[in-house]
C-alpha cells in the first residue's frame, strides 16, 4: 500500500460558532457606525481625499469620545517608516448623519498638515489611538495616498490601487453597493455612496492569517459549502467585506512584493485616471492588482489612450464588471447595478451608454475585453462556496512558451501558481474554443486583435449544490441570472444554463503601439505574498519586458 505524500485538508476551520452565528455571519448585516461601542469609547476618522500629491494640504476628520489622542503616520512599503507622529488635543465627538455612507458623515477637520515633497509615493496608514473608558486603548485606521511628483518616471512603475472597489465594499455607516440601510424598508444597497466616511475594520490593515475567500480546504464529499472568511470576520469584529476588496487584502500585497522585488513602484488612485490621466504619461509600466471591478468611462479611457500611444498595462486582477459614474468632483460613486435598467435615469437617456451596469450590458456597449482583454460576465467565481470548490487553485498552461513563462520551468499542462492559489475566487474570461490542443478566443468573443489565450482555468457563475437549499446560499443563481438577462436578454433556467460556465484566463495582446499583460484572477497578489516562484517568475517577466521596452 502506498502511502499518500500529502492529503489536502477536509475540515472547515472552527472559529467557535454555533450553526446559528455561522448563518448569521454569511447572511447578516454587520456594519461599524458611531455610537457602537455602547459608551466604552470610540475613535474614527478620515481624510478629505483618497490621494495627495507632495506639498497638498490633507485635512482629517476625527470624531472622538476622548478629547485627546495620539496619531501615528506610516508609509506602509516594503520598509515601513514613519512620517508624522503628534498628540492632538482638542478633539471631539462629532455628529454622524443616518445616511453617511451615501451624504458623506460632514464632520469638521480636526488636524490639517502637509505632504513633505521628499514623502515618497505611497500609501501612507494613519492609526489613531485613545483610551476607552476602562483605560484600554482603543484604535481605528484609515489611508491615504501620496501620488508621485509630475513628470517623467523611467524605470519605474505606476501602480494603480482599486479605490472604486474600496469605496464600493466600505460598510462603515451602514451601506455600499452590496447591502444597506437605505430605501422605505432600510435594506437596500447603496446606489450612491461617499468617501467622506472612515474605511471598516480589515480595508486598512489585517492579521497576517486572515482568511481569504478561496477555501484552503478540499470540502469533503456531500459537504454543503461553508464561507470560512465570513465566519473569522463574524467571530473577530472584522467587516464582513474585509476579504472582497481594501489595501490590506489585495494592492498592499502587490505593493510590498514589488518594492522587495527590488522595482521601482508608485501609486495613484483611480481619481487620477479619472480627473488627471497626464499622470500615466510619465511611466513604461502601469499595473492594476487584486480585486478590481468599478471603473468609470473616463478611466477607461486614460488607460485606452495610454495604450494606444505606446504605453503597457499589466492587470494581475479579476472581476472587471461595473460602470461607475463620480459625483461632486469625486466625493461620490454612483452604481446602479441590478437596479440600473430599472432606475438609473441615464439608462432612459438619449445617450444611455453610461448607465452604472455590466460593461457587457447593451446599452453600454462597451465589454471589458475592449480594454482588458476579457470579460467579469465570462468569468466569475472559482474555489469558494459552491463554485468549484475543489477546482484548480492555478492557471492550467497551454502556451509555455510565450515569453512571461520564461524561467518558470513550466510545461503545456502545468498549473501555474497552485502552490499560491492564485486562481480565484473572482475570474475574467472569454467564449473560446480548443483546436488542436490549444485554446483560442471565439469570433464572437469580443477579443481584440492578436489576442493569445496563455493559460485557463474553470469558473462558475452559479453557485451549485444538491446539499444545500437554496435559501442557504450565500452566492446562489442570483449573478447567473443577472447575466443571462445582459447577455441573453432573458434570466430564465435556459439561458442561465447558457451562461453559467466561464473561464479565468492569462491573456496577452498588442494594441496600437503598447500592448497588454491580463492574468485575469483577484488571487494573483495573494500568491505573491506567498512567495509562489512561479507567480513571481511571471510577474517579473512582464514588469522586466515592460519597464525595458
């Protein structure tokens, strides 16, 4: 008899629920707000603005149940380091609006001071500290973002951090672009939804051994799915959308590889793509990371335009899905979503292309693939709840020849980046077809010109399982059913059965004089913190070939 080397683990993690609080964790509506804490003390706070640029003014917000604290700055890189640390007096409690998460909470500035010029690009973690009224002390983070000085950048690279999906998964106050405390009933999303609020607990920082979404276990047979992340965030006081989006989830992990890597990286938030996309002229190199899925019009189009002129994009990112539309100069985010067709006024317009839904929605007309290379709608989940559960965890290779894969050591086969898991748990793809042993996209598939399928994995857009009603499903059919109404234009069983399986791709294009690297996976930068070599061979090929082009 042989005896297995290694048997992958069957059992879901125990955080110390009962099956009522496991439901609750997945199902419930948990958001930090002011007053909490039941008078044991509080502390929050936020800036004016997402990004800086050297010698801007930030002004923040605090609200306090303590008239003094203690704030701490931190460049939070590869080698963390100090920018500011001060007392400040004079602090105070702050009235908070119901409906902050969509007015903004409109506290007064407690501490204004100045980025210094010599502060390098970065995010930048303010941590403010009090005492709660037992003597304990009591803590709150946010972020901000120092963008790099104007001008030409050789060598080095632009990061872009996901600040659309931060601000779409905030839940502090009560509401974002998932659940909510809006509408006559007061459970409704957000379809607006402000910055002018603190980030919730996990979006700044987390424990190293915070669960991501994509189980770390293989589910026993007959084993109704289970949602680890959300049962640790239930049982540790974390925001149940902790794992779904924020700096400390995906861009920070990409951001510390990089700097340790020994490149060069800067980084802006997507209002730069928006309002000032001169920012991009600077660099060889820009990338996005992690999970990035809420983009306006205007910032596709800075990266189009940057593309078409010479420059390269690397997306090591999945799920690119939703139109947003920014209001009072940013301060704002505006997506309808599901609701669009039925509520968003632009959708009833001459011009409906700017209707806050699905990129691949035909009022729209404009699919991710155009940009990116590949679709949310063809993609989706993999490795979590019942969406391939057991499914790979890497990129299964079909061209190991193509120049990124050099130095991997990978053959056609392969899967690439399973020792990191770095496929999932929210994937981009294309309609494609296998000739000869080797994937190519469809002609109607969308793909730009010269578009090269390099590695694919499956996804599922329906959550599947015989052994859970579906009321107890935390992803069910209810995306299948969105897209089959985008693409199909009907959300009956039929055209779900048409759509419901997808793809996660690597896919590579050259497009006017730049060209585009996409490994289509919000778990790329999760592999890379893993220290994964394959992950890293490949993401230092394409920053290598891009930065040297």
């Amino acid at each position: 008899m042989i005896t297995p080397v290694h048997t992958a683990k069957t059992d879901y993690p125990d955080f110390g629920l009962t099956a009522e609080q496991r439901r609750e964790a997945v199902f419930g509506h948990r958001y930090e707000r002011p007053g909490m804490s039941d008078g044991r003390g509080e502390i929050w706070g936020y800036t004016d603005a997402l990004a800086y640029s050297p010698g801007a003014m930030v002004r923040l917000h605090v609200s306090s149940t303590t008239p003094s604290c203690e704030i701490s700055i931190v460049r939070d890189g590869a080698d963390s380091s100090p920018v500011l640390t001060r007392k400040l007096t004079g602090v105070r409690w702050q009235d908070t609006p119901d409906q902050c998460s969509v007015v903004g909470c409109g506290w007064d500035p407690s501490l204004e001071f100045r980025v210094g010029e010599d502060w390098p690009s970065g995010a930048y973690r303010v941590t403010l500290t009090t005492q709660s009224r037992d003597g304990a002390a009591v803590r709150s983070h946010h972020l901000f973002i120092v963008r790099p000085h104007a001008g030409r950048r050789p060598r080095r690279v632009l990061q872009i951090a996901a600040t659309g999906s931060w601000t779409a998964y905030n839940t502090w106050g009560g509401s974002n672009h998932y659940q909510g405390i809006t509408g006559a009933n007061r459970n409704q999303y957000a379809t607006t939804v402000s910055i002018e609020r603190p980030w919730c607990r996990g979006f700044v920082v987390l424990p190293e051994d915070a669960p991501r979404v994509p189980l770390e276990i293989s589910p026993p047979p007959e084993a109704a799915p289970r949602y680890p992340h959300l049962e640790w965030a239930y049982a540790s006081g974390h925001s149940n959308k902790y794992a779904s989006a924020g700096w400390a989830s995906y861009d920070r992990h990409f951001f510390h590889w990089a700097e340790r890597a020994g490149f060069g990286v800067d980084l802006a938030s997507q209002h730069e793509l928006h309002f000032d996309p001169g920012i991009l002229e600077g660099y060889d190199c820009v990338v996005c990371v992690g999970h990035d899925e809420y983009w306006t019009w205007e910032m596709r189009d800075a990266i189009d335009e940057y593309v078409e002129r010479g420059g390269c994009v690397a997306r090591f990112a999945g799920n690119f899905m939703w139109q947003t539309r920014l209001e009072r100069g940013g301060k704002r985010q505006v997506c309808y979503k599901y609701r669009a067709r039925a509520e968003d006024p632009v959708f009833k317009s001459e011009d409906p292309s700017r209707t806050t839904g699905s990129w691949e929605a035909r009022e729209i007309g404009r699919p991710g693939a155009e940009t990116f290379g590949l679709n949310a709608t063809s993609g989706l989940y993999a490795g979590w709840g019942g969406c391939a559960p057991r499914g790979v965890r890497g990129f299964p290779v079909y061209r190991p020849e193509h120049w990124a894969f050099a130095g991997t050591g990978v053959y056609y086969g392969d899967l690439l980046g399973a020792d990191g898991h770095a496929f999932g748990y929210e994937v981009d793809g294309l309609d494609y077809i296998i000739r000869g042993g080797l994937p190519e996209p469809t002609e109607t598939s969308g793909a730009p010109d010269g578009l090269q399928i390099l590695a694919l994995g499956m996804s599922s857009l329906k959550e599947e399982s015989i052994h859970l009603p579906a009321d107890d499903r935390f992803l069910s059919d209810d995306d299948a059913r969105f897209v089959a109404e985008i693409l199909v234009g009907t959300g009956g069983d039929a055209a779900v059965d048409r759509v419901k399986r997808g793809a996660g791709m690597i896919v590579n294009f050259p497009r006017g004089r730049g060209e585009v690297f996409h490994a289509g996976s919000c778990e790329w930068v999760a592999a890379l913190s893993r220290r994964d070599a394959m992950v890293e061979r490949v993401t230092a090929n394409v920053l290598a070939r891009y930065l040297n082009r």
